[in-house]
C-alpha cells in the first residue's frame, strides 16, 4: 500500500504526537519518518527546507506544525 500521508516527526516533539494520535483516531494512514532517529529522514526533511516538526506531506502539500490546515487536509484526503 501507498501511503500520500508522510509526516516528520522528531522524539519528544508534543505536537508531532498530538498530529500522530489525531491521524490515527481517525484512521488515516500516514506513514512516519522521525529525523531525530534516521539521517536519510533528516536529510530529506531539511531538503524540504524543514523548520519545524511535524511536517506533513499530504500528496504535494506541505504542512508545518499540528495546525486546523493539516488536520483539514487529511480529513479531505481520507474522503477521497
């Protein structure tokens, strides 16, 4: 299975696992890539010019932080 959720994640980050609880509340599969954990993670997260945990890819749109947007954007993405 493909997932078009990923989300960056960093250890100990509190929003990080309040975005992670919400998806999966509401089963959305996401898949997880903890940059504190992984340097191919961290690289990429910094290639996306990452400045904050969690960001979330939901197909080609990037959010940054555990905001009302991200949340919409993976209701609608559920729904599809």
């Amino acid at each position: 299975m493909i997932l078009d959720i990923t989300v960056y994640t960093q250890t100990g980050c509190r929003f990080c696992t309040y975005l992670k609880d919400f998806l999966k509340e509401n089963n959305i599969p996401f898949f997880e890539k903890n940059i504190a954990e992984n340097e191919i993670y961290r690289k990429e997260f910094l290639d996306l010019d990452g400045r904050g945990v969690p960001l979330t890819i939901i197909k080609n749109d990037i959010y940054i932080g555990c905001t009302e947007d991200v949340k919409t954007g993976a209701l609608n993405y559920r729904l599809i």
